[in-house]
C-alpha cells in the first residue's frame, strides 16, 4: 500500500511541476496574462512602487516568477514528501487566487463560460487533493483499517 500511496504523490504533482517549468520558461507570457488580469489594490500601490523600484521589474512579472517557482518548488516538495504539507497550504492559496483571476466563468455569458467552469471545477479537484496532503501528509505511516482502529497496520 505505501508504494501506491508513493506513486499517487508524484502522479499528482506532476500537474504542478510541469505548470511551474512552464511558467518559469515562458516568463514573457505568463507575466503577459498576469498583467492582463490581476490588479493590485489600491491599499497595497505604494508597496507595490517601491518593490518595483528596489527590484527594478513590474509587480507582474515577480508574480510570474513567484508563481512559477512556487508551482515548481512545491510540486517536487510533494512528490518527494519534502515538507510537503507545508507547500500544500501555499499551493490551496495560489489555486485558488488562480481561479478567481483566470477562471471567473461566473464573469462570462454561456457557451463561453463552459472552458472556464471546467478549469475552475478542475482547480476545486486539486484544492480537495491538496487538503487530503494537509491532512494526512505525504505518506501516512499507517492507514487504519477503519475509522476508531487503534491498529498500526493497513
């Protein structure tokens, strides 16, 4: 059993390890479609103004950098079990920023919401994944047999 628990893992974070490789390499247009759909909010503009100056990029193309690091990073994290609740936590939040930003099919008339409604129930899937990796970590060192079992066996 822990084997398959094993392969699971990767399996499911080969999704984030890809997405971030291909965010860091298309740094260009993922910093494109952030600018495109994210604002900063008004409370944050003056922050925002010196981060850009100290760094000397746009807002958007560190969060193309974060997010794609953050993709990457925290999908080997959770395929190799290496704090791999810990990037789960982070990776609910980006999941779910990503949907409000990029998925807002609640925004768009049909037919031309139904890509964005798949996406955005696709994103709640991998949110649901990613709370069970929270729960029990990345390999439970024992499964019980049912719910109350005090067995250390599987």
């Amino acid at each position: 059993m822990p084997a398959f628990i094993s392969v699971g893992r990767f399996l499911f974070a080969i999704l984030f390890i890809v997405s971030g490789a291909l965010h860091l390499l298309d740094l260009a247009g993922t910093t494109e479609a952030i600018a495109a759909k994210v604002a900063m909010p008004a409370a944050v503009a003056d922050y925002v103004t010196q981060l850009e100056g100290v760094t000397g990029m746009p807002m958007a193309h560190m969060l193309a950098i974060a997010t794609g690091a953050l993709e990457l990073v925290g999908g080997l994290a959770i395929a190799f079990n290496l704090g791999a609740r810990v990037f789960a936590v982070l990776l609910v939040l980006f999941v779910i920023a990503a949907t409000f930003y990029f998925h807002d099919f609640w925004n768009q008339a049909w037919p031309d919401a139904k890509s964005n409604l798949i996406q955005a129930l696709k994103n709640l899937s991998l949110i649901g994944g990613l709370l069970i990796i929270v729960g029990i970590g990345g390999r439970p060192k024992a499964m019980p047999a049912y719910a109350g079992s005090t067995s250390d066996t599987y």
